[in-house]
C-alpha cells in the first residue's frame, strides 16, 4: 500500500473555490475510525457542481470531493468493521463537510458504512450510489403515502435521463407502476422505454409557467428538477396525489400556489439522501436489490478512469450525461 496517492482536492484559490488533481498521504486523511482503500465512486449533479465551480458545495476548505465511494476496508479501530470487508458511504457530508471519494484512500466514520448488498458489486454499488439510493427513497416516500398502489395510475418521471431519474423510472416500473418519462432529449426514448418507461412527456411542456390548477393527470410523481418543472408537476397531479421532490437542477425556487395542495389534498414529499436513518436506508438498499434489473443497470452505466472526472463534471453539468457515470480510482493519474 503507497503512502501517496492522487485526490481531487477543492480548494481556495483567490478567494473562490477550485477543483484540481492533488497527492494526498496517510497522514492527511481526517481521523476516523476506518481507513477504506476506495475501488469506485461515481458523478452527481452535486460533484459536477462542486467540480466546475458552479455551486459551493465544500463548507470548508481544502476539500476532497466526491459525495459517494465503495472500497475494502483496510484498517478499523471499530469492531464492527474488519480488514477485507466490502462497504460503500453515500452521503453524511462526504464532499461539503467531510472529505469525500475522490481518493484512492480515505477515512470514514462507522456510523456512515453500509456494509456492500450481497446482490452487488462495488461498481454496481457506486452506479446506483445517492442517485439510485435517492430514487428508491422516493418511490418508499410514494409507496408510504398509499397513493402509488399497483395501478392506481400513471407516475411521472421528470429529468428521466439523469441518474436520479433513470433509477426511478427503472424501480418504479419494476413495481408494477405505469412510468411516463418527462424528458426534452428524444433520443434518450429508447433508453427510457428499456428501464420501463410505458410514455413520455416533452420537459419543455413543464419548463413553461402554467395555471396554478391544470388538468388531472399524475397519481404520483417523482421530481428531479424544482422551479417552474415542480410547480407545474404539483398542479398536474390528481386529487389525494404526492409528489417526492428530490432535486433542484433548474432551481432551488417553486413558484407555486397552495392550491393543489388546499384543493385537491395534493402532498409534496420532500425526500433528503444525506442524513437518511439507518432504518431508511435499509429498507431503500433492500428495494435496489429486490427491484433493480441488473441488466437494466448495467445499460444505464458507464465506466471512466479518474483522469476524465473534470471533463465527466462538466458534461453532468451541461446536460450531457445519460443514466450513471462511475469513476474507476484504480485508474490514477491526472490528464
């Protein structure tokens, strides 16, 4: 085991935080119980954000980025953990207040391991990662709400293509649930219609301001999105309907009424990956394994080496990316 390896390490430069390749030792990393040698991590909309410069994720600073990783542990000083063990940590501050998994080492806290599903592998894990664990967070909150029965009508999708909505289209049409995918990218339909998509709607048609009450369409829905797309979304959905809000790509704003809420008895669920309780996160991994085609993940996922992490952050960014980047940290070395 080499006492350097390579990091992607956001610091402050000229009073703005920037993102570059960095070498990091041992004795850098925060002290926490468990040292996990990471095999994976992966790209959400929160790392291209982070990488680009485009939003302030880190707290503080210098700062390892990356919200998610999946390794062996190496070392552990908490016996629930011992050399060899399969893990990944999903959220708990990894890349905004804790170091993160764009690094071929680092420390975690136990608290914030999930021991590896036998269903997966640690790839497998990290194309799922906080957007697939998102997604099927959203489609418990759904289920919860009892609005979501087999059948009970059709479930909106919206930013369908991206990580997030790829997996929710996937798990919820697993269960049984008629999926219409809300995407602007026509060539992604095929794509779409192959995790189980059953319709599709243009996101445009959502982009644009719309009357505070619209016709009745959506018993649930699960939005990636916010601003206008979610107001619109809320208005669509029908009487007694729910919808999990999960995302903000166009903007943390919701210009909206109370009235599909005062109305027609319509919920807005608001769903957080960061902090979930060990019981939800069970229960969601336990979804992922019983619902997720690993066929079907395995068609929305791509695999690259470290070295094309900035250009991957920019394309999430730019809209670019369809289904799951993961990021091999085996394959060091910056371009």
């Amino acid at each position: 085991m080499s006492d350097r390896f390579q990091a992607m390490i956001v610091a402050d430069v000229g009073g703005k935080p920037k993102a570059a390749f960095g070498t990091l030792a041992l004795s850098d990393l925060p002290d926490h119980e468990v040292l996990v040698e990471v095999a994976y991590s992966c790209v959400n909309y929160k790392d291209g954000l982070a990488l680009t410069g485009r939003g302030r994720i880190a707290r503080r600073l210098p700062m390892v980025a990356g919200a998610d990783l999946a390794g062996t542990v190496v070392e552990s000083r908490n016996p629930a953990y011992r050399p060899g063990d399969k893990i990944i940590v999903t959220g708990w501050g990894l890349s905004e207040t804790e170091w993160g998994g764009y690094a071929r080492y680092q420390r975690v806290k136990a608290e914030w391991i999930t021991p590896l599903p036998e269903a997966f592998s640690l790839k497998e894990a990290m194309a799922i990662g906080t957007a697939g664990f998102t997604a099927a967070l959203s489609a418990d909150a759904l289920e919860e709400w009892d609005i979501c029965a087999r059948g009970a009508g059709e479930i909106l999708v919206t930013g369908a293509a991206g990580g997030v909505g790829s997996m929710a289209v996937a798990l919820l049409a697993a269960a049984g649930h008629r999926v219409i995918a809300a995407t602007g990218r026509p060539e992604t339909q095929a794509y779409l219609a192959d995790l189980g998509a059953a319709g599709f709607v243009d996101r445009a048609a959502l982009a644009e301001k719309g009357p505070a009450l619209q016709k009745e369409r959506w018993a649930g829905a699960v939005d990636s999105v916010g601003s206008t797309t979610l107001a619109n979304v809320l208005a669509q959905t029908a009487y007694g309907g729910a919808v999990a809000a999960c995302g903000l790509a166009s903007g943390p704003d919701l210009p909206a009424t109370v009235m599909p809420h005062i109305l027609r008895g319509v919920s807005l669920l608001g769903i957080e990956s960061v902090f979930a309780p060990a019981a939800k996160r069970a229960r969601a991994w336990a979804r992922l394994a019983r619902d997720l085609d690993r066929a079907k993940l395995a068609a929305m996922t791509r695999v690259e080496p470290f070295a094309r992490l900035p250009e991957i952050a920019a394309e999430i960014i730019a809209g670019q990316v369809r289904g799951r980047v993961v990021i091999d940290l085996a394959t060091e070395g910056a371009a």
